[in-house]
C-alpha cells in the first residue's frame, strides 16, 4: 500500500516500542542458542539476522487445541469464544507471512480463526542473506515479503531501513510510535533492488527443486510420476505428525470431545494426514490406504499448482522446517530431491 | 517454554513444554538438543493431552466396603503406614516390597530404594527391567563389566556397518530408527536381525528372518563362519580379550550349515551376515527386547557381546554392543538401584564395604541378603509370604506375562498401594491409590538408554492434590517413623550423586546445559563418558563365554500350532495410560491386533478385521486379525498396549535362570476366528 | 439453541441446532431411521437438497456426517430431519442407545447435492446397500418433480433379501407408473427369486429400458466406480452420471481437511460430483477395495 525510509534502525526500535504500548510484542530471540519466538516488550536489540524458529507462529491463530463448545450437566451448549490478547509480531520472514495468507484465505471467515488472527499485527522483516535450510525463493514465497505482513522492514546496508505498509492499521502504527518516513527515492528503490539480488544469489543451487515440482505438476495430475515412487517413499514416513506441526500452512484438525464429569468440551485439535487413522472411514473403508498414498496426497497437497493459494502460491513456502524435523529424510527438500532425480 | 526430556521411550529427545493458563498447550521438539535435534516420534509430539486428562488422579483413593472412595492425605498416608508396618510386624521386613517405577524420575527411583532398604529395612526393590532388559545387565556385566549401553547413538554416523538383533527401531526408538534410516540411505551397510519383517528389515541389504528365539544359534554359526575366515580381529582379542580359544572351540560345531538348520534361514545369508559385520571396519550393533524377552536372554546377549569383541568393536568409536532400553528411565531406576541386589551405581548389597557407605549415609542398619525380584514378588505373594506392595508408576496387571495370575496375586496381599497418574488395571486392584505428579509436574532427571542423564523440569503444578512419587514416598516414611529427609530434587540427586561414584561428578547446575552428562562422571569436571570401554572393558579384558542354544520353553505343538510374539507399535507405549489418551495416538490404532501370515490365515478363513481368538496353555484373548507379510507363516505377533486384548494373558511366564526375565517373546497358541 | 445472547452471531451460528428423536425405525439389525424434530424452526435444513448432508452431533461422542434420507422437499414434514444410519462406529452406537425423545445436536445443510436440474431426462438410479438411504430423497424429489411419462429406473443392489433398508419406498416406487424397480440380491437366501448378482449386471438392461440420459449413484466405496463404468458403456455420458461420494468429515464446511480428495473438498465441493469431474480427481477411488459400508 505504500512504503516510506527510516532514518535509521533505533526508529525500529521506537516502532517496538509504541507497538508495546497496547500489545504485546513477540520476537525471534536466540535462547540457548535456538531461534525462538519470545515476548519482549518491544525491548533489547532486535534480532535482525536470526533464522525463523523452528516452531512458527500458526498456533497463536490455529491453537494446537481450540476448544469450540462446552456443556455443562444441565445440558446448556455454548460456542467458547476466545478473547485473545492484542499482539504484535516483529520480524516474521517472507515464509511465515506467505503461509499466513494461505491460512488467511482457508480460514476465511472462521470466527475463531478470525478472533485470534485480527488481535495480532503482523511486522515482517526481509531476508537479505538465505537462511540454512530455506528455498522459499524456489516457491515464490520469500526471501522478501511478498504479502499479509501490516508493515515490512528492509534493513539498507547505509542503517537507513525501508518500512513498507501493508494495511491501514500498519500505517498507524508507525505515526503513533511517532516514527517519521522520508519517500523511497530512486535510488533507495535501486538499492533494495541490488539487496533482492544478491539475497537471491546467496541460496544455493538446488536445481532439482524445479525438476521436482515440474514432474509432480505436470498435467494431467499424477502422469508424470509413477505410484512406485510413491510408494518407494512411504516406508520412509514414520507418521510422527512432525511436519504437519511444524508446516506453518498445515490446517489440518480433527474434533474430539473431552469429557469432564457431567459436563465437557468439544475442541479442535491438530491433526495429521499423514496419519492412518486420519482418513479411515469407521466402515473400514480407506481412501489412501497405503503409507506411500498419505505421502503422496501430502505433497500434492503442498506442492501442486491444483493448491495455489494467494497469489498463486504453492502450500509450500520453502520454510524448510519439515526437512528438520522429519526422522525419515523426506521433508519437502528430501522429497524434491527424490522427485527431481537427486537422490 | 520450559525445556525437558521426553517421558515415553528411553531415546531421551528434547522436547519443549507451552504452557497457558495452566495447560500444556504445545509439546514441541528442542531445536538445539543433541539427541533429537528439533525431532520428535509421534509420542512425543503427543506428549500433551494425557497430562491434562480429566480422567487424572486427584486424590488418594482408600478401600472402604469394597470400594475405592476419595480420602484425605493424611487418612490415606495412616492407613498405607498402618498396612505397612502390619505386614512387616507379622511377616518379617520382607514381607514387604517396592515395585518402582522406569517412568518416573532419578529421584523418585532413588527415593524408593531408600525407603525400601532404609525405611522398610528389605532389598524387596525392583521394577520393570525385569521384563526388558535384566537379561542386558546380566550379560554385559559378565563379558564388559557395564551392562549400560557402550556407545552414544550419535556412533551410528560413525560406524561402516549397522547391525540391528530383534529391535523395531523405526517404531520403538523412531528417533534412533529415523538416523539408522538416514545412515542407511548414505550408503552404510544394514543388517537386521528379526523374525518379523520390520520398516528397518525390510530396507536392509540383509534381512535375517530366522526363528523365533534362536538368535544364539544365528551367532554361533556367524562366529564360526567369521572364524573360519580370518575375518576375526587379531590383534583386538589378543590384546583386549580372555577366553578367545575356549569361545573358538564351542563355536566349532556351529557350521552355517548347523545354524541354518535351528534358524531356519540359509547358511549363505548366514555367512553374509557375519561378512557384512565382521569385515566392516566398525559395526554398531543394537539389540532390544526380541534378545532379552527370552528365556535364554542373558545367553543371548552373551552372545552378541562374543560377537562384538570377536570384531574389535568394543570400545571403538562406531561400534558398541548397545541395548536399546524401553522406558524413558529404565537405564536411571537400574543406576539408582531400584534393583533387589544393588544399590545406586551396581554397588552389590552383597559387598561390605558398599553397605557401609550407604549405612553411614542414612544411619541405619541396612539388610545383606538380596531381596526378591518383581516376579519373585509376585510368587512370594501368591505363596503368603509378602503381604504388602507398594507399586509406583507400574502397571504388571497389564505388562506382564501371565497377566491373570498377576492380578490374583495381588489380590491375595493384605495391601496393595499404587501411586499413579491414572486408575490403571493395577490401581483398581489397589487397597490404597496415591495420585502421582507427571513428568511435567516435577524436577528431576531421567538416564536415557545412552547413560545420558537429563533434566526434567517442572513446568505446571500437578493436578488436584497429586504429589511427585519421591514426597509421596518422604511422607509415608515420616508416618513410619524414618523420614526420608529429603527436600527437593535436587538435594536428592546430590545425596544420590554422593553416594554413586558413576554420578559423583554430576550436579543439578551441571546438568542445567542441554543434553545433560553421560555416566560414567566422576569428579565434578569430567566430561561425561559417552562411550565405555576405550581404554579396555570396564572389568578389565573383554570375557569370552561359550553359549549354547536352548530351544524357547514352548514349542508349537498339534494343540498349539503357532508361535505368538509380541510387540510394540510406534503410536503406544507401555500399558498405553499415557498414550491411549491422546486422540491422534488412539484412533492410530484402536483397537488390539493380532498379525498374521496370509497362509496361516487363509486356512483359517481369517481376513483383515476378523474377529479371531488367541489361546495359549495360560488363557485367551479375542482380538481382531491384520492378515500381512510382516510376519513369517507359523508366527503371529501381537502389540501389548492393549488391556482389553492384551497378550499377556497368554504369554509364558518361564523364567530366563540367570536375569530372571521371563519369555514374552515367544509361546505357543491357537488362534481361530470367532 | 441455548441462551447465546451475550455470544457474537459469528460464533452462535456455529452452534449446533437442538432436535429430539420424534421416530425411529429399524431398517435391520444394524441400520436404523431416525425422524428428529428440531427445537426452532430452521429453514435452511427445510430446504435442503437431496445428496446433501448435515453433522449429527452427541454430546461426548463429537459430530459425523450424514445424508437426508427424506426431504421436506421430496414430501417430509417440514421442521423434521430423516436419516437412516448404520451401526459402525462409537457415535452410531451411542445413537443406537437414544430413544426417543433423547436430544442430539444437528448442523446444516452441507455440501452440493445432486443436480436439482434434469427432471424432464430419463434417470436411472443405482443404489447399493446403505447407499439407498441418500439416494431416496434424490428419487422421491425427481418423481414429484419429473414431468408424467419420463420414465425412471431404479436398481438397488443388497447383500440379502433381509438387509433391504427403505422396505416402504421401495413398495412405493414398485407401484409408481413408469418407474422401473430393479432389486439384486448379491447372495440370495431361500425363496429369493428375483435378481440376483451384482448391480453392475443390471445397470445396462436400466439404460436400455428407459434410454437413460441421466444417473445417479450411491453405495460402498467398492461399488461406485464399476456402476459408472457400467453406465458409460451402456451410453451415458460422463458429465451426466452423479456420484454421491463419502469420506470421514469432521466439519462439513472445507476447514478440517479430512474429506479432501485431490484439490477438492467432498463436504464443500461435493459430496456429488459428476463422473467427469471424479475423472480429474485420480484420488476418489483409491482404497475401493476395502470392506463397503
Ligand atoms: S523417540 Fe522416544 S524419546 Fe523421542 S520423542 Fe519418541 S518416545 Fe520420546
Ligand atoms: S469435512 Fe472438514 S474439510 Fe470437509
């Protein structure tokens, strides 16, 4: 919507701080040496070349558990309403606020998604520099932000930052911080275009990527590759639900109810698709009975263009958690080397 | 965000607690953990839900008319003391005993042996690794001198060639299994040893599908075959080992050709098995509960640990004779001496000197004769000679062989108490039920199967008037008279840690760093030893011991015609009190299964989701068949998480003679469809 | 349903309606129809559309999806809901144990039905086992709608003459003037002397007897795919045979993800979809082979 430059980063840390004013502020900070988001205050030096942590912030929008009714013994139901704190998020990187549009645009007008998701305001920060394991620029999802952030800094090498705004309620929260911008001049606008280069230039060759979403999409669906790939994979999932957790646009949820005396509650809870019991029909019926058909159906899930989000964007926005967190090697990289012939 | 370790399996992974609003809202993996390294299993990311079960204990539960009622602490804790001290003023100090836990914490570990030998005044002390791995310390204490695991799991990226005997890595250990997948995958050699074709048997360069209990003979005929080659190391045995000629004579007979014939699988696949380990250059060999759950366990792992040293691969790096313990804290209950024979750290009841220390420590005199195992317990109860157990965190009605006798006896003692986190089957037989805090409900540390010792932190308060095992057990033994004097974890481990010289060097501040200390530490600026025996075996040189294969004590017969085994699945753990309340883990599996062969089921006009029958000489049990290749024709298997079909109604209770470990893995049945 | 004045709309919309059990009928041991009488009027569930469905909800047992199995539509009372329900899971259970008079919670209509259009076409329906619940409404609207003379064939596949459910429907439509009824017994006990076999054998002998343009299908996993084949070999194009398809739900309103097949949502985009559309959809039949309903 519209972009203007700081003079210098303490004007971020003036944002921080007035965002503090009337929420609470969240930020990656290093903890024990791993990349966590932790709530500051708005306060100590910002973290501006920390990797993303491993765990995102879906769960502060889609709660692991959700509870949606309760009832009591008298058999009154009610819908529980969450009441969220206000908050603000500093510094998501390009992957996390892609994957925010995508849960923006599944959820839509879920109200307990909607509650939670309009507390929270949203500041990006682009990455100048790859991080270890992300190919986000492979999926057109980063390494600068592309959408649903309300404000977005790029930090100048000069100390000058460029704060782009995304919605009104970013746009305001700059001026009330009393944080004054200077218009993008020409060659500020040629400056973050030789930034966008050579962050590009700093990701590592993986030419098999593009080798490996171009098989899994070409047409018709599911020509191209051969069940026995498939299948060959699937051992290799041992159904921990760990990428689905980690995936920040994995939405997933199954519907439990939870009793507790006469009365109870009946919650949401993350599910996965990787699981066997997730698609298992109470008859005994089965739509991806093998592991192999679950793995499949995931990664067309995240990687086919038949899923393209906002902007066109694949479920997969190149975070690389998936890869980490996958005992059995076949995080999305894992898979696309697979599928691109790399492994 | 409060940083501990994993209370399901005994991998030991980093996982990270969210708690709001006095909820664990979010189990996540620690990023930076060494073991798990930003990897959790199923379990452990389903961590969460039991914790904030409704169904949790929140108060002392008392028999009264035949009813177990809520009572008061202090009502609960008289009557336990009472019952306590009754028994042991009609039958004498052992006719009591303390079933601990391997779920619960170091500390709680070391608190009920103190209260067993201090307060109760008996070596009545054991707990679970009786049924998994007793055979494991039997045996490697006898050929090494430790019965631990020799080396970390990082070794498995170090080592040239992976070999894995009756363990279901991928599903039990899935941490440890995924790296052996991994490891594989970059091109390292992998040999699975398994009557069941497991994820990891069937992405092997060699499957070794031999029968059931006859790993002994499998090795034998590997040693002869590495004999007769010359691919034995020389210069290892010769420098590191005894007994080298006596082992190479009682292997002599044990031709592949002998092996195949008891094995059942071909003196070529033989031959290559003990080609593809032996002349690797290191071999990481890890074994579970297939080895031990026999009743020639400690024999087999006997023979595994002849087969290491036989390489070279004892106290190398990459290689290593490494049982895979079951429970979170097994490796830690055995270190602290949940044990009828030792005190913390394998320090004999039996040795003078040792029980001096331990009396000095506590001023009190302490008993000198071992006390009874579980299962001597067990009989000893059946027999009226012990009249009051005390089970924490336990659950043998569910986990042990012969289930039903198991429940009667415990029935027959004047009084049963059972701290726990549910009212398991074991709790409903109780006369008192204590409610126990959960790992995330205290400070502590668990040892995981790599000798890795871990904290524990509390996270959130326990849930009504639940305590940890370790006050629980402080309180009953001020009502006796004798308090524990214990204040807080970490006064305990550091009481325990001066009293364990294999924890001497280990403190709470040491261990505040991730990934904790691996024992041996002995002073306070040891590095932790993550790797045994380099510089020679802990009992000096690596023992060679002939052994011999003895057929499982039950054999198929015309009544009986199949072999059941057991085992356990990925998604459950234990008697599944834990597991079986988190949604995503319960619908996995829901019910109790029972895999067959297609041959043996077609004959039986069996077909996936039958009902079918599973009988042995002790009981039966109706299931639901899963007709599949994982298992060979002539042997179905069934995972034991499930009391409603629980194999341990029919499995065999015949005693491995050494470690006293009875044999689950293996009985003879009937099964029909129903 | 309940005093939710103080709760934003947005969320009391999401509550489920009250209803109570005002009939039951055993169909057979395992299968039941349910009339229930919802609490307020809801005009949304009166107005559903065949090969619609809503989540039935029990307290303590949580939600499952289930197709009409009568309409106001196709001649129920309005302010009622029919569904007849087989006894698979822990839900269905609990169901089986409620008289009447017990309350269950109910939320809907859900997901496309079938076309509402092609009245004036020949349609054969097919119907296998439990798949006849869902597709009676389907049946009963079209004859209500259908102008006099088109003709219609039904064919309806059981496992025996005893597990037929709808007993009273299929009657009825054996006395409507130009309907064709069809039963095929899969395994015929004594004194079976119908047709007997597999609804696949039949379903060209329908085609040809009203020179179908048009079909709809409903039935186990198993059976759809082959009675599609069947009805493209017999001529009926692609594009005008409907398969009401089923997957384990668990909102009904394409967030949870459960029933998602390939890029498509069976509960949002479906549960009817055209055999020419399934044909985009290479996921909708794997699995076929696992035990039917
Ligand atoms: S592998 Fe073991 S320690 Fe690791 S998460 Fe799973 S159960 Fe916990
Ligand atoms: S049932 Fe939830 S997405 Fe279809």
């Amino acid at each position: 919507m519209g972009a203007g430059v700081l003079a210098s980063r303490a004007a971020v840390d003036r944002l921080r701080r007035g965002l503090a004013r009337d929420r609470r502020v969240i930020e990656p900070r290093s903890v024990d040496g791993a990349p966590l988001w932790v709530e500051t205050a708005g306060e100590g030096a910002f973290a501006w070349t920390l990797a993303p942590p491993l765990v995102g912030v879906k769960g502060w929008f889609f709660p692991p558990r959700e509870p949606v009714l309760a009832w009591d013994g008298t058999g009154a139901v009610l819908p529980t309403v969450p009441s969220p704190d206000r908050i603000a998020f500093v510094g998501l990187r390009a992957c996390d606020l892609a994957a925010i549009a995508h849960l923006d645009a599944h959820f839509g007008a879920d109200p307990w998604y909607r509650t939670r998701r309009d507390a929270a305001l949203l500041v990006g920060v682009d990455c100048l520099q790859a991080c270890a394991g992300g190919f986000c620029i492979e999926v057109d999802a980063g390494p600068f932000a592309r959408a649903a952030f309300d404000l977005n800094l790029t930090p100048l090498p000069d100390g000058r930052v460029v704060a782009a705004w995304g919605s009104a309620v970013g746009r305001a929260a700059l001026a009330d911080a009393g944080v004054t911008t200077k218009a993008v001049d020409e060659g500020t606008t040629l400056l973050l275009g030789e930034l966008a280069t050579t962050a590009a230039a700093s990701f590592p060759v993986r030419s098999y990527v593009a080798r490996g979403l171009a098989r899994l999409n070409a047409a018709p669906a599911g020509a191209a590759i051969a069940d026995e790939e498939w299948q060959a994979l699937g051992p290799r999932c041992l159904a921990c639900t760990g990428c689905t957790s980690l995936c920040p646009t994995c939405t997933c949820f199954t519907v439990v109810d939870e009793l507790d005396g006469a009365g109870g509650a009946r919650a949401r809870v993350w599910d996965s698709c990787l699981l066997e019991g997730f698609q298992r029909e109470a008859s005994g019926h089965h739509p991806a009975p093998r592991p192999g058909d679950r793995v499949r159906r995931f990664w067309y899930h995240k990687l086919s263009r038949d899923f393209a989000g906002p902007g066109g964007r694949l479920g997969c926005v190149g975070c690389g958690r998936c890869d980490v967190t996958c005992p059995g090697t076949i995080g999305a990289l894992g898979v696309l080397a697979a599928l691109g012939g790399e492994r | 965000m409060t940083p501990t370790t994993c209370p399901f399996c005994a991998v030991g992974c980093g996982l990270v607690l969210d708690v709001a609003a006095k909820r664990v809202v979010a189990v996540t993996p620690d990023p930076v953990h060494p073991v798990s390294r930003g990897q959790l299993c199923a379990k452990g990311w389903n961590a969460g839900p039991f914790l904030a079960s409704p169904e949790r204990l929140r108060q002392p539960l008392l028999r009264r008319n035949g009813r177990l009622q809520p009572a008061a602490w202090s009502t609960a804790l008289a009557a336990a003391a009472e019952a306590l001290a009754a028994a042991r003023a009609e039958g004498g100090a052992d006719a009591v005993g303390v079933i601990a836990s391997a779920r619960a914490t170091n500390e709680d570990a070391f608190a009920a042996m103190k209260f067993a030998r201090a307060v109760l005044g008996t070596n009545n002390v054991d707990h679970c690794a009786r049924v998994c791995h007793a055979p494991s310390v039997a045996g490697l204490r006898r050929t090494l001198g430790s019965g631990a695991m020799t080396n970390p799991i990082a070794d498995l990226d170090e080592a040239d060639c992976l070999f894995v005997v009756g363990a279901d890595v991928t599903e039990n250990h899935t941490i440890i299994g995924g790296r052996i997948l991994a490891a594989h995958e970059r091109g390292i050699p992998l040999v699975v040893v398994d009557p069941r074709r497991t994820r990891l048997a069937r992405a092997a360069d060699l499957h070794v599908q031999l029968r059931l209990g006859t790993d002994i003979a499998l090795v034998n005929g590997m040693l002869h075959a590495i004999f007769a080659h010359g691919w034995e190391d020389g210069a290892y045995l010769a420098a590191r080992c005894e007994n080298v000629a006596a082992l190479q004579a009682s292997v002599a007979d044990w031709t592949p050709d002998a092996a195949a014939r008891v094995t059942g699988v071909t003196a070529a696949t033989i031959v290559a098995a003990a080609r593809l380990y032996a002349t690797s250059r290191r071999g990481w060999l890890a074994y579970g509960l297939g080895v031990t759950q026999h009743v020639s366990g400690t024999e087999t792992v006997i023979a595994l640990s002849n087969l290491a040293l036989v390489t070279g691969n004892v106290g190398v790096i990459g290689g290593g004779v490494n049982p895979l313990r079951g429970q979170n804290n097994v490796q830690g209950a055995c270190d602290m001496g949940a044990l009828p024979d030792v005190y913390s750290g394998y320090q004999a009841v039996a040795d003078e000197n040792a029980r001096r220390r331990f009396e000095t420590a506590w001023g009190v005199a302490l008993p000198t004769a071992p006390g009874r195992t579980s299962l001597a317990m067990q009989h000893a109860a059946h027999d009226g000679e012990l009249k009051a157990l005390v089970v924490i965190g336990q659950d043998p009605a569910v986990t042990d062989p012969g289930g039903r006798f198991v429940a009667r006896v415990l029935e027959r003692l004047d009084c049963l108490i059972v701290a726990e986190l549910f009212l398991t089957e074991t709790a409903k037989l109780a006369d008192i039920v204590l409610p126990a805090a959960s790992f995330a409900e205290k400070d502590g540390t668990f040892t995981s199967t790599e000798r890795r010792v871990q904290r524990v932190r509390r996270a959130l308060a326990p849930p009504g008037e639940a305590r940890a095992d370790w006050q629980i057990l402080d309180a009953l033994a001020a009502r006796l008279g004798r308090p524990l004097g214990f204040r807080d974890a970490a006064g305990i481990f550091a009481e325990m840690a001066a009293l364990t010289p294999s924890y001497a060097g280990m403190s709470y501040a040491r261990l505040e760093a991730r990934g904790g200390l691996c024992w041996p530490c002995p002073t306070p600026t040891h590095p932790g030893t993550p790797r045994l025996h380099v510089e020679g075996c802990v009992r000096g040189r690596g023992r060679l011991i002939p052994v011999v294969h003895t057929p499982p004590a039950e054999l198929p017969d015309a009544d009986y015609p199949l072999q059941l085994t057991t085992f356990r699945l990925h998604h459950q753990y234990g008697s599944g009190s834990m597991t079986r309340r988190a949604p995503l883990l319960e619908r996995e599996n829901p019910r109790g299964l029972v895999w067959m062969h297609a041959s043996d089921a077609a004959r039986r006009r069996i077909a996936t989701g039958a009902a079918v029958r599973v009988r042995s000489r002790r009981g039966e049990v109706t299931t639901r068949a899963v007709v599949s290749d994982d298992v060979p024709p002539g042997v179905v298997a069934m995972p034991y998480h499930f009391a409603e079909a629980s194999p341990n109604l029919v499995t065999n209770d015949a005693l491995d003679p050494i470690a006293r470990m009875p044999e689950l893995k293996v009985c003879a049945v009937a099964v029909e469809a129903c | 349903m309940n005093n939710t004045a103080a709760i934003p709309a947005a969320f009391a919309a999401t509550l489920p309606q009250r209803a109570r059990i005002a009939a039951l009928h055993e169909e057979d041991e395992d299968t039941r129809t349910f009339v229930f009488r919802l609490a307020d009027s809801a005009p949304a569930l009166d107005a559903a559309h065949p090969g619609q469905f809503l989540m039935l909800s029990l307290l303590g047992y949580g939600e499952a999806a289930f197709s009409f199995s009568h309409l106001p539509r196709a001649g129920a009372e309005p302010g009622t809901v029919t569904l007849t329900v087989r006894r698979v899971g822990s839900l269905t259970q609990a169901l089986f144990a409620c008289e009447i008079g017990a309350t269950v919670g109910l939320r809907g209509p859900f997901g496309r039905g079938f076309p509402p259009d092609g009245a004036e076409r020949p349609t054969v329906f097919v119907a296998g086992g439990c798949g006849l619940a869902p597709l009676r409404s389907a049946i009963d609207v079209h004859l209500r709608e259908r102008p006099a003379g088109i003709p219609v064939a039904i064919v309806y596949g059981a496992r025996t003459p005893e597990s037929r459910i709808l007993r009273a429907s299929l009657a009825a439509w054996q006395a409507e003037p130009d309907v064709m009824l069809m039963e095929v017994i899969e395994r015929p006990t004594i004194g079976w002397s119908g047709r007997t076999g597999l609804v696949t054998d039949f379903v060209r002998e329908a085609v040809r007897a009203i020179e179908a343009e048009r079909a709809a299908i409903c039935g186990p996993p198993a059976m759809l795919r082959a009675t599609a084949d069947a009805l493209v070999a017999a001529g009926v194009a692609p594009g005008a045979i409907h398969v009401a398809l089923e997957r384990y739900m668990k909102c009904g309103t394409g967030l949870c993800g459960h029933c998602y097949v390939n890029a498509r949502y069976v509960c949002s985009d479906g549960p009817v979809f055209s055999y020419a559309e399934l044909g985009t959809l290479p996921d909708a039949f794997i699995g076929c082979g696992s035990p039917p309903c």
